[in-house]
C-alpha cells in the first residue's frame, strides 16, 4: 500500500489523469453519466480540458504538439479510404450480391450447415473498417439461415446462435481490416522497433484465426450455456420477410464483379505487398468499383460513418494528454508493483490485454487509442526485465488489439450486440456475457498464435 | 483539384519534384491521396456538424422502414430490429415526420441507431447531402428551441 502511495505521490498529475481516465469510462458503463446527455467521446474530451487545465495549475503545462502528434494520419486516412470502399461497394450491390452468393452456396453441397459457417465469418473475410457496415447489411442473410436452420433443426436457439455468432465476428472484423483497422496502429507502433517479421498485416492473421475461435466459443457457449431462445414469432416474421424479398430482388453483374475485384485486391495487398500505400490502393479500387459499378461521388460520401473516425480521434486525444502529463508512467510503475506480486508479469498483461473487454465501449477505437502507448510501454518494459524476449510486445499488442476491436460486441452503451438482441426480440444486454467468454479465449489464442508461429 | 496538387506539391517538403522518376511520381500520387483523404474527412466531419446543429429540417422518428408502419411504435428496445429494412446496404431508412406534418423518408447509419439509441418518437434533424436525406439525432439546443421532450409523441 506505502509502495502505491508512493507511486501516486511521486507523480500526483499523472495519477489524477488515470484516475479521471477510468473514472470516466467507468462511469459512462455504470451510467452515472447519461450517454444521451454525454457520450463517451465527448466526456473523453471534457477530461482531456479538465487535465490540461490541472497541469497548468501544477505548474506542468501541456503542449498542444504532445496532444496532435499522437493523432496518427495514416490509421485515420486509411479509415476513410476504407468507408469510401465500403460505400462504392454498398452503392455498386456488392453486399447483395454476397447475399445471393450464399443463397446458392446452400444448394450446394456444403449445404445449409457450410453456408452459415461461411455467413458468420464473413464480416471478418470482407474485413470491413468498421463491423456495423456488415451488420447492417447482411443482418437480413443471417437472420434468414438462422431462421430456416431453426426451423429444419426443429431448435429455435439455433437463429440465436448464428445471429450472435455473425454478430461478434463483425464486432471483432475491424481489428485484422487492411483498410483502417484498428490493428495498423499496433502494427506501426511494433514495426518501430524494427521487430523481424513485422510490418502491414503482420498482425492480421492471427487475429482472423482468433476472431473465427471468438465465433465458435460465442455461438457454443450461447447453445449450451447461456441459452439465449429468441422471440420466435418475430424470427418466423422476418426469415418469411426476408426470404420474399430476396426472390423479388434481381443483382446486375457488376455487383459480383465489384465483389471479385474487391477480394482479388485484398487478397494482392496482403500476398504481394506492394510497396505502396494502403490510402492510394484503397482509392484506385474505389475508382474501378466506381467504373463498374456507376456509383456517384455522393454514394462514398454516405458510406463515411462518423463515429468510428470520432472515437479513434477521442482516443488519441486522450492518449496524447495521458502521454503528456505522465499518466502512463504512473500506469507502468502501477503494474510493475502488481508484476511484483503473485499475478505477476504474465498476469498483468493478461489483465492489460483483457481491459477493452472488461471496460466495453461503444466503439473499440476510443479504449483501443486511448490504452495503446500504455500496452506498448508496458511490453517495452516487461521486454527490459531480462524475463522475456522482445516478441513479448507484438504478442501483447495484438492481443490487446483483438480484444478491444470486439469488445463493441458486449458493450451496453449501444453495441454491436444490441443489433442482434432487436432483431431476435431478446432481453437487452442478454448477448454481452457470451460475447465476453468468446472474447477472452481468442485474446488467448491471438497471443499464442503469435507467440509460437510467429506474425504470420 | 488544383488546390490538391499543389498540398501534394507542398507535402513533398525539401524534395523537389522530379517527374524524370516513377517513385517521385508515385510519391507525388501518394501524397495527393493522403491528402485528398484528410479533406474527404474535414468535409464528412463539416457535413456532420451541419446536420447535427444546422439541420435544414427538424422532425421526428414516426417508424423504421421504407414504409410507414405504426406497428413499429411499440419499438422501445433502442437497437430496432433492422433485418426488416436493411436491404445489403449500411444505412437505415427512417420515416420521419416534419414539423408541417408531412413525411419523408431518412437514412440513419448502424452507428446513429445503436449508440445514439434512436427510438420511434426522438426529435431529429435532417439534411439533404447529395441525394440523400440524412438523418442525426437532434441537438439539445433543437430540443430547447423546440421545447419539447424526446419521445413525445
């Protein structure tokens, strides 16, 4: 306890700061503070006033270069590049057109079973930007397998099941996106020390496979766990809805060659690496998708969302006055005394990289910025300590990363979950405990695929 | 686009442009994008203060969907159940009813719908942008000038 004190005495600013940090974050989960009346965001940046106003009076005045140079361009130019993909895409059909894919992926022979494996993994195969772009598109398609594998396996926990199995795969699909996601930061941060293998979308991989194992615990754990049954009056309503609707619907051609196009780009990106930037490959592709698809300028104008791009500005904001006034010192010698106890190092970082899931915001952006610097500090440090070699920062790195990327499935403050919980006529918030076990196993696995394998 | 080469110009810093060479030309295109990428951002987040401050019109959320469907009222979840109207695209439509009581049809991102919990009866703004009319949350100054409490059908 004198030991904490002193930490906290030693460097009274920074301890304030991450002391009103999660006490803000806290309290927005709790609902202290109303988020109709204050988002997260907006409380974020409240506190990052409060702090510069604090470190005047402590005589520590905070440089407005300390706050913008931690605001990285490059995650947020490709950000935008990557919802201007999605809009050209959207506007071009593509998302239609992948629904109509998997209707005949069903009369094939991998089946009604095949096809939804494939449904709810792929927001993590489209790897979109932000996962509410494919929730919001293919809701309709997992709503309706869900219903009709129900329905054939006479267990209606089963639209449960494939509703909330495709859910926390979107929730954790903008960790491993090439185009933005949240991942690049770490990869940038990682790459800095010039760590063998180490580079764009080094982290990737890893990350699809852990989100694929968050899937199946989810989805396991809600069938033989938590066995959320949904309103099944309302599921019969909209798989019958669903299905009229997709038969009336006719897909022109360049809806599926805007999808080819898209595939065989990503899929170019990650196998040739070109040396060029992700931002310029992202607006050649919207500009072909454009050609094929007649999409207007307008049409990527719409697909840019906001709030993703807001909360990672929020996050580095905040993480920029932490980094300013000490804050993540007073964090580091905080968890160098935990590692100092039976938890130890390895505890610590199992903790550290569990954080985003256990404090679940709206958007993973916010906790995943704003935290960032600290786990990076955090793995330098435990690297120095002679215990661990230094693969030990990209292990903790993307695990914290994967963790906080899906960690806006579970979130109460208007999560990714809360789409599913709508459309099966659940209890609120009944989704976030599944989501959560899932979570935490494949932060597990992304550490040891990268521990033992290596960035693959 | 003028204003975009020269920032592209600007950008290439102490390194004069050389066109003699593929790298510098590709230098030039890469910071062309990059840049062209930040001002796509300043206008989306401009676009997005207009419609949250200075909506063209002020309404309210009368049912999700294409059509104007009542039964939607009794919606209080605040993540509506949008299978029904998300057709493979990432934006909701909105029924919105203006204040001279006439309804038109809004888009809503998943974002707006989840984390701002939008709720048939809430208080909105809508801005034309293009060809569509995008819907936001009403500000609390809306509410104020409007004097009404959210939800208040």
């Amino acid at each position: 306890m004198t030991e904490i004190i002193n930490i906290i005495m030693l460097n009274p600013l920074g301890s304030m700061g991450l002391l009103f940090f999660f006490g803000v974050i806290i309290a927005s989960l709790r609902g202290w503070i109303p988020q109709d009346v204050l988002p997260v965001q907006s409380a974020l940046m409240l506190t990052t006033l409060l702090l510069a106003i604090l470190a005047v009076l402590f005589g520590k005045p905070i440089n407005i270069k300390d706050i913008t140079s931690n605001i990285f361009l490059h995650p947020i130019t490709a950000l935008i590049g990557g919802f201007l993909v999605a809009g050209a895409l959207e506007a071009a059909g593509a998302f239609r057109a992948a629904i109509d894919i998997l209707e005949r992926t069903s009369r094939t022979p991998l089946g009604l079973p095949g096809t939804v494996a494939i449904l709810v993994n792929m927001p993590t195969i489209f790897a979109m930007p932000c996962g509410r772009i494919l929730a919001a598109a293919l809701i309709p398609a997992a709503i309706l397998f869900g219903h009709i594998l129900a329905q054939r396996r006479k267990s209606s926990i089963l639209a449960s099941v494939v509703v909330f199995g495709f859910i926390v795969n979107a929730a954790a699909s903008c960790g491993p996106s090439p185009l933005g996601g949240i991942g690049m930061v770490g990869e940038g941060m990682a790459g800095s020390l010039k760590i063998p293998g180490i580079g764009l979308g080094s982290f990737s991989n890893a990350q699809s496979i852990a989100i694929m194992l968050i899937t199946g615990v989810t989805m396991l754990s809600i069938s033989f766990v938590y066995r959320i049954l949904p309103d099944e009056s309302l599921v019969k309503a909209e798989g019958e809805a669903e299905e009229k609707v997709e038969k009336m619907e006719k897909i022109h051609i360049s809806a599926y060659l805007s999808l080819f196009v898209f595939f065989i780009t990503i899929a170019a990106v990650f196998i040739l690496q070109p040396p060029i930037p992700i931002q310029t490959i992202l607006v050649i592709l919207v500009i072909v998708i454009m050609v094929m698809g007649d999409v207007t300028i307008q049409d990527l104008i719409g697909g840019v969302i906001l709030h993703p791009i807001m909360a990672m500005i929020s996050g580095f904001i905040i993480a920029g006055a932490l980094l300013s006034i000490g804050s993540f010192d007073v964090l580091i010698s905080l968890l160098e005394f935990l590692a100092e106890t039976p938890l130890g190092y390895v505890g610590v970082a199992v903790l550290m990289a569990n954080i985003p899931t256990i404090l679940p915001m709206p958007c993973g952006r916010i906790i995943g910025m704003a935290l960032m610097p600290g786990i990076f500090l955090l793995g330098i440090t435990m690297a120095n300590s002679g215990t661990f070699s230094q693969e030990v920062i990209p292990i903790l790195l993307v695990s914290f990363i994967i963790n906080a990327a899906a960690s806006c499935g579970p979130s109460p403050l208007g999560g990714i979950g809360g789409i599913g919980e709508g459309n099966l006529g659940t209890e609120i918030g009944v989704s976030g405990k599944p989501q959560q076990v899932g979570i935490m196993i494949g932060t597990g696995i992304a550490a040891l695929i990268i521990g033992v394998l290596g960035p693959i | 686009m003028t204003v975009i080469l020269l920032l592209g110009g600007l950008s290439m810093g102490n390194n004069p442009i050389e066109f003699g060479s593929i790298s510098n030309i590709l230098n030039v295109v890469n910071s062309i994008v990059f840049i062209g990428l930040i001002l796509i951002g300043v206008y989306a987040v401009l676009m997005n203060f207009r419609t949250v401050l200075l909506p063209q019109r002020i309404g309210r959320i009368r049912s999700f969907g294409r059509q104007l469907n009542l039964d939607g009222l009794n919606c209080d979840s605040g993540c509506i159940g949008i299978s029904k109207f998300s057709d493979g695209k990432m934006s909701i439509p909105v029924q919105v009813e203006l204040d001279d009581n006439s309804i038109i049809t809004a888009d809503v991102s998943p974002c707006c719908i989840c984390i701002d919990r939008l709720m048939v009866g809430d208080l909105v703004g809508v801005t034309r942008v293009g060809n569509r009319i995008i819907l936001q949350r009403a500000s609390r100054i809306h509410k104020l000038i409007c004097g009404k409490n959210d939800r208040n059908n």
